[in-house]
C-alpha cells in the first residue's frame, strides 16, 4: 500500500437529475460543474466568471438576490477594455454594450436558476482579498490594474465565517428549501508564497466546518484533502506543479460521484459517458459496414436510454449519430 486513499461517507442528502445546481467560486467549479452538465445535470456555472474569495462570492451572491443591474457607471476602462470589479476578465470587452449586455444576461440567468436551485455548490479558493481604494470594494479580479490601486489583506476567521453566513442566510429566504455544498479548491495559490498559502486555506476549512457543525443544511466534499493525501504526487499535477491535472480532477470527480450524487442516477451516468465516448471514436474506415453497424448500434442504444430517462434531453447526441449515418451510410462526404 502506498498512498492514503480517502474514505468519504456518502450524505444524506444527495443529488439527483431534476435538481437545478449552481456552481460559484474558482476554476475548480468549472471543472466540477462541467463534468456535472455533461452529466446532463442541470445547473449554471460560476455566472460571475471565476471567483476566488469568500467577500466575493458572498458579493455575487447578494448581486444575484438583489435587483441589481449594472448600469455603465459599475464599469472601468482599463488596457482598451471594458471590465467589472465584480466580474472575471472574461466579461470584458472593448465594446461596452456587449460587456454589459453578457453581465446582465448571466446575472438574470442565475435568478432564474435561484428561484428553482436545489443545490448550491460553492468551491472557495484563497482568503486573500484585495480592496480597490477608489471604488471602496474588495474585487473579484484584479485585471492587471496597477497594483497600488489596491490593499491586500487576508480574511481572518471571523470575517470568513460571517460573509458566508449572512450570505446563506439571504439565499435561504429565496429557496428555503436549498442544500449548500463547500468544497475548498485543492490549487494552491503559490503567488503567496507557501506558508500564506496554507494559512489562507486553514481559514476557509475552519470557517466551513464550523459552519457545516451549525448548519444542518451545509455540507463538505474534501476535494482539497484528497489532493493533497490521496494524490499526494508531481505526477497529478499540470506542468506549472500547481493546477490538478485531468487524471487528478477525474479521480476526485469519481469520489464526488460516490458521496454526493444519488446511486437512482449512475445507471443514466454510465449510459452517457458511453456514447460519449461513442462520439469521439474516430474509425479507420469511416465507409465500412461495420461502422456504419456501429452508428446504427448507437441510435438504438441512445433510444433505450431516451425510454428510461424520459427527463434528460439527447437531442445533442441524436443529431450527432444520425448526421453522421447519414453521411457515411448514403456515401456523400463529410460536411
């Protein structure tokens, strides 16, 4: 035996398909949140770009309760561009209509998705906030404005604790009824240096504990801890030794299944990454009748699976296979 494997008690409460998720925090919810709506679950992904703090989240989140819409004058024109404090840089845009117009679409997304969300998953990546003096607000992202534009500081216990709490508790007034899902992203915020680094994440597993201990609707899946034991090697990591790699993400995905998403869904799961993998078969011979057996093999199997999960739409994978017979079965080339 040569590593720590990480045993994780599946939860009580566990998702299933027909919830509606929302991912917010840093670029380990996209990952997660990615494999989740290749999954078919529904949901939305970190409507504000990629998050980091809690202050942050915590912001977004009362953006995304509030009436909020942001006008011209919650803009900065930075480098030829157009940003949001509030936003990562993917929002911003030379033109200043559509960086408004792409904020206001994803924030009106995610009071849809609110007002019917049963789960929100929140992955929190570093307690180092900065301040930007001139507008008085911690930022989400800093957009290479100059550095003496902002304080760092880092959120201690306390801080941490109360801007997550008070914002579940005004999530909680919308969707009573909503489970909230921590994870601590498992990237190590190494600009930091070491030590701040491991500081910064202390203080975001206290704070999620504690609340996890006074809350009976939080809930913790210990990504961070099963990186750092269980896949406690280079080899797991991208080349800047920082990132979790695809087999680290996959495996700790694998985990996230087992503990957190109900077994009534594995069997609509395995089907799905079945003919995903059916689709990015690439054959030798794409003409031959054994291909074209295979294609016609796939649109069967894909109507089986439309009969027993009559809620999960397969357009996508229809459209895929048949365009496909087609093309090959009739002998015209490939569009």
């Amino acid at each position: 035996m040569f590593r720590t494997e990480i045993e994780i008690a599946p939860g009580d409460s566990r998702i299933k398909y027909g919830d509606q998720l929302l991912f917010l925090g840093s670029c380990f919810s996209d990952e997660i949140g990615r494999r989740m709506t290749n999954f078919k679950f529904g949901g939305l992904i970190n409507p504000f770009g990629i998050v980091y703090n809690p202050a942050s989240i915590a912001r977004s989140l009362d953006h995304i309760i509030s009436d909020k819409t942001f006008r011209a004058s919650d803009l900065l024109f930075h480098n030829e561009q157009w940003l949001s404090l509030d936003h990562h840089s993917s929002f911003s845009d030379k033109s200043k209509r559509k960086c408004l117009s792409n904020i206001n679409q994803q924030l009106q997304k995610s009071r849809v998705l609110l007002s019917n969300c049963n789960w929100l998953c929140i992955t929190l990546g570093t307690a180092f906030t900065f301040f930007h003096k001139q507008s008085e607000q911690v930022v989400a992202n800093c957009h290479r404005l100059p550095t003496d534009a902002f304080e760092k500081n880092m959120l201690n216990l306390q801080e941490t604790k109360w801007s997550l709490s008070q914002a579940l508790l005004r999530v909680r007034e919308v969707r009573p009824d909503m489970q909230v899902l921590f994870t601590v992203s498992p990237i190590r915020h190494w600009r930091e240096g070491a030590v701040a680094n491991m500081k910064s994440k202390a203080v975001l597993l206290t704070a999620i504990h504690e609340l996890e201990e006074e809350l009976d609707y939080v809930h913790y899946f210990p990504a961070y801890e099963i990186m750092m034991d269980d896949l406690r090697d280079y080899r797991f990591y991208k080349s800047d030794m920082l990132h979790p790699n695809e087999t680290a993400v996959a495996y700790i995905f694998k985990k996230f299944i087992g503990s957190h998403i109900s077994e009534e869904c594995y069997g609509a799961m395995m089907g799905i990454e079945k003919l995903q993998k059916a689709m990015n078969h690439r054959p030798r011979n794409p003409r031959s009748k054994a291909h074209v057996s295979f294609l016609q093999h796939q649109i069967l199997y894909l109507e089986q699976l439309e009969q027993e999960w009559p809620s999960l739409s397969f357009r996508a994978e229809r459209s895929y296979f048949e365009t496909e017979l087609y093309n090959h079965g009739k002998g015209h080339p490939i569009a």
